[in-house]
C-alpha cells in the first residue's frame, strides 16, 4: 500500500484515497499532489532583478 491523504470525490463528499498500484479511476489533482504523484501548482520562486548603480562620467 501507497500513501495515505484525504480529499474530495467527484461528488465533493470528503472522501479518503489510499495509494495503490492499480487505478479504478481518476483522482482530484489535489490528491493527486497530496500523494505525490503531481507537481504541485504552485510556480517556482523568481528571484527580483537589480539594476546596479553606475557612475555618470
């Protein structure tokens, strides 16, 4: 047996998935991330740009 999260069905009742290999159908994206089996949504951090100083001549 895989991981164990918790969830939404597709009938938005609060439902229990456990991880297994086989699959009876497909699982909410957010369990599916929960489970690690998805990337999670959200966007990688960006570093803010700078702008130097420059003497003026």
């Amino acid at each position: 047996m895989g991981g164990i999260t918790q969830g939404v069905d597709e009938d938005g009742h609060l439902a229990v998935f456990l991880g297994e290999s086989g699959q009876q159908g497909y699982l909410p994206h957010n369990v599916a991330v929960s489970l690690g089996w998805a990337p999670s949504p959200t966007p990688p951090t960006r570093r803010r740009r700078t702008v130097r100083a420059t003497r003026l001549r």
